[in-house]
C-alpha cells in the first residue's frame, strides 16, 4: 500500500511539474503572454516582415529557386527605392509577389543592347550578373512613378524572363534573404 501511495504522489508531482512547466505558476498571466505572441507574430510576419518564396531561376545567383526570404515594407516608409535593390512587386494582383533588382529609375531612359543594359546611353555596371544572353530590349522612357525591373539571371532567355515597367505603389519593400 506504501509502495502504491508512493507511485501516485510521484505521478501527481510529475504531474504537477509538467503542468507548472507548460503554463507557469500563473496560468492566466501564460495564457496573456501565448496571445501577445500570437498578435505580435501576425503584426511582424502579416505586415512589416512578409514572408516569401523564390520560384523560378530569374534571380539565379542572387536568389535560388524555392528559397525563403523576408520583405521588409518599412523600408521604403521614409524613402524611394534605389536602383540595384532587390525588391518584392505585386504585379498580378495581391496574392502573386515577384522578385526582381531595380535597374531603371523614374524619369530614365532604359534600353538592352546585347545583353548589357544601358540608362540614358551609359552601361550599367552590374556586378551580380554572371552569364549573359544577347538580350535586345528596345528603349523605355519611365514616367516619375516608374521603375524598370529585371532578374539576375541574364543567362536564360529573355522571353523566360518577367520583366519591365513597375508602378512605385507596386512595389512592396525590400528583400532580406540570407
């Protein structure tokens, strides 16, 4: 009988221990905390930290295909975009996000003549870049609200690629990958 007392109070301790472990000594103050999380979590990761995946080979080596990364949308909350971010776009309504580089800023003139790009005559300098294809793209002439995005991976064919003009309110901030 001893031997069963035993048994139970060390059951009931158990227990007790595992119960105290999981919700604290204060179950309400736990229950206060596991839904500041929670609302926390939805803040962070539903509107200033959106998470996306990477589909595709266009921002090959920048990007691999399949890969996570974060979309900071603060960070445009006291500027502009600048050419060479990497950026996250809706272009095909609020569910489908690209990834893309910003390579034409508003008011520019942008054009690709064999594989190189050229702002207002000049080459850019794109050290991203690795394999190039003898894209020809005619020029663009962006309006004040307009950027000009392209993938990285210049190596596949340009009609593989999505690319061109993005409105600025398209444009949903930009990607931290690691």
């Amino acid at each position: 009988m001893a031997g069963t007392n035993a048994r139970t109070a060390a059951s009931a301790i158990t227990t007790n221990g595992f119960r105290r472990a999981l919700v604290g000594a204060n179950p309400r103050r736990t229950l206060a905390r596991a839904a500041a999380l929670v609302v926390a979590a939805y803040v962070v990761f539903g509107y200033l930290l959106l998470p996306v995946r990477g589909q595709g080979l266009s921002m090959w080596p920048t990007l691999r295909d399949g890969q996570f990364v974060l979309v900071n949308r603060l960070a445009y909350l006291n500027g502009q975009p600048r050419r060479g971010d990497v950026v996250a776009l809706t272009l095909a309504g609020r569910r489908v996000v690209y990834i893309k580089r910003i390579v034409g800023m508003p008011g520019e003139r942008v054009s690709i003549t064999r594989g190189t790009v050229l702002v207002n005559g000049a080459a850019l300098d794109e050290p991203y870049v690795r394999e190039r294809l003898p894209w020809q793209v005619e020029e663009v002439a962006l309006t004040a609200s307009e950027y000009l995005v392209i993938g990285d991976n210049r190596g596949m064919s340009a009609r593989n690629h999505d690319f061109g003009r993005a409105q600025r309110e398209r444009v949903l901030g930009r990607v931290i990958s690691w």
